[in-house]
C-alpha cells in the first residue's frame, strides 16, 4: 500500500483525498476525503483574473489540508487545478501560494487530462458491473467546465467544454452584480442556448451517441441525486451509484429555476455554496440527458480526485 494525498482544485471547490493504494490488488482505502467551497473562480469569466479574497478563501483551505495530510503521513501530493485557474492572467499568484502552503507545485492540467482522471475514478469499479453497458459516458459537470469522456476500459475520447454551473450562472444570472432570484424565462433561455452550443462543440470530439450508460460526477449531479431520493441530509453511501431518471432531473431542473434563494438553501442535501449555482448545474446534466437519450444517469462519488490518488500510487 502508498499512502497517497490528491487535492483536486476547482472552480467552485477545493477536495481532498488521502488513501491507501495497492497498484497490485487495484484496492483503494479512502482515509480523508473533504470538501470546501472556495469559489475560486469568482469573476474569472468577466476579469481573466483570480480574486484577491478568492485567492485567500483557497489558501485557508490548503493549510488545513496541509495539517490533514501531515497528521495522516502521506508519502506523496499532488495537487491538481482546473479550468478557473487555467483561465486567469494571475494564476502564478496561485501557484506560489500553494507551492509555500503546501510544498508542491499545483498542475494546472488541461482538460483533456481532467477528463483523463474524471473517466479513471469513475469507472475503476463499475466496469463489470451487471446491467450497466460500455462504453461509459462520464460527464464531469463543474464549476467553470464540464468534460465528456466515452470509453471502455480506456479512454476512446474526451473534450471540455466551458460551461459549468458557476460560469452559467455568472455569464446569464448576474444582473448589476445581483443573481436574479428565481432567473427569468428569458435568462434559462440564453442558458441553455449557451449548453447546447457547448455540447455540439463536445460532440465534434467525443462520439456522444455511442454511449449506452451515463455516468455523472462532481456537486451538481450528486446534490440532484440527494433531492430525488428526498435525503434529510447529504449521505455519500447512499448517493453514490444512485440512479436517477430523466424525468426526475426534468422536475428537479424546473424546480430549481423557479424556486427562491431561501426555498434551495432549505434543502436538506443543499450545500450553502451551490444554493445559487445548483439551477445551472442541474439544467446542464439536463441538456446532456436529453442530448444522448439517456433514461438515467449513473452517479458517482468517486471522481477526478480517485483518478488523481491512482495518478501518484
């Protein structure tokens, strides 16, 4: 066994994860897995540059991850950034500020090889699995992007595309710096004109088609599958591998972009940093379900960050 740390740093979300990985057995022991929202991301869209107080809500989440990883004796980091700071004029500020917090260098990866490690995570334990036929679909739906991934076994074809449930809502909700509460019919709209554009844009590279089981990771697709099943509060076990129907995500799309601030926030499974982005998200996995035809989607708990841990076993 390697005792391992993947940090996978996000858009909306900073993740850890420490665990035990047996290359040999292809077994991985889960030892810490946390999440903060961060709202990294917070303006990239409109500026091209990280916030100040994004910057420093970050870091505070790296130096207490810092002390996990210490206090746990992992042998090996790594510590992987996506689309936001990808995007932003001023991410060497961020590199040297996660290099000195944590002492090692982020990777700030394309999203080909986010897709790489989103497909890794979530498909180790599911090929095999009885009723579920390949080639897996593995749509990562997040904050700043989302990424397609079709495969069997291995990848066959990726592609990100940049719409994620925080720059959807930045891009078509803010309205003089306010999130228009419930958004306008004329705003879900523009939104999803925006979704499909994107997904012709993954389809040139990703045979979408093809795919004959829809596999969906990451806040958004977790947190719809928490409100179908009615969950009191968030429960991993109990999310991770739900499936959830397209006339389930149809209902709880319509809902969320109707309802107000206060109806999302008092949602058991609701996170406080997605009560504002969860309308986006939940409309994004929406377009992909009726894009593909898909009867259901396949959640997964197990992620870009599982794909990371086995990157450096």
């Amino acid at each position: 066994m390697t005792r391992v740390a993947g940090i996978d740093c996000g858009t909306n979300s900073i993740r850890l994860l420490v665990a035990d990985c047996d290359r040999a057995t292809g077994e991985l022991v889960e030892l810490d897995r946390r999440m903060t929202i961060v709202r990294l991301g917070q303006g990239v869209d409109r500026t091209g540059r990280l916030a100040p107080e994004a910057l420093e809500r970050t870091f505070a989440a790296c130096r207490e991850y810092a002390a996990v990883i210490k206090e746990l004796g992992a042998e090996r980091i790594r510590f992987v950034a996506t689309s936001a700071s990808r995007d932003a004029e001023n991410r060497d500020e961020f590199v040297q500020g996660v290099k000195e917090i944590l002492g090692v260098e982020p990777e700030v990866i394309s999203g080909e090889q986010e897709a790489e490690f989103s497909f890794t995570g979530a498909t180790r334990e599911l090929a095999g699995t009885e009723h579920l036929d390949q080639p897996f679909l593995v749509v990562d739906i997040g904050g700043g992007s989302t990424e397609f991934v079709v495969g069997e076994e291995h990848v066959r074809a990726a592609r990100s595309v940049d719409v994620g449930c925080v720059r959807m809502t930045e891009r078509h909700l803010v309205v003089d710096e306010q999130i228009t509460d419930p958004p306008t019919e004329e705003q879900v709209a523009a939104m999803r004109a925006d979704i499909e554009a994107a997904l012709d844009l993954a389809a040139e590279t990703v045979p979408l088609s093809e795919a004959r089981t829809l596999v969906g990771l990451a806040g958004s697709v977790t947190t719809v599958a928490g409100i179908a099943q009615e969950l009191p509060e968030y429960d991993s076990a109990r999310i991770h591998h739900s499936r959830v129907s397209i006339e389930q995500v149809r209902e709880i799309t319509g809902r969320m972009l109707t309802s107000t601030h206060a109806e999302r926030a008092a949602i058991g499974v609701m996170h406080p940093g997605r009560v504002d982005v969860i309308g986006a998200g939940s409309l994004v996995l929406l377009a992909i379900m009726e894009r593909i035809g898909a009867h259901e989607v396949v959640v997964s708990e197990h992620d870009i960050l599982d794909g990371i841990a086995w990157s450096v076993a």
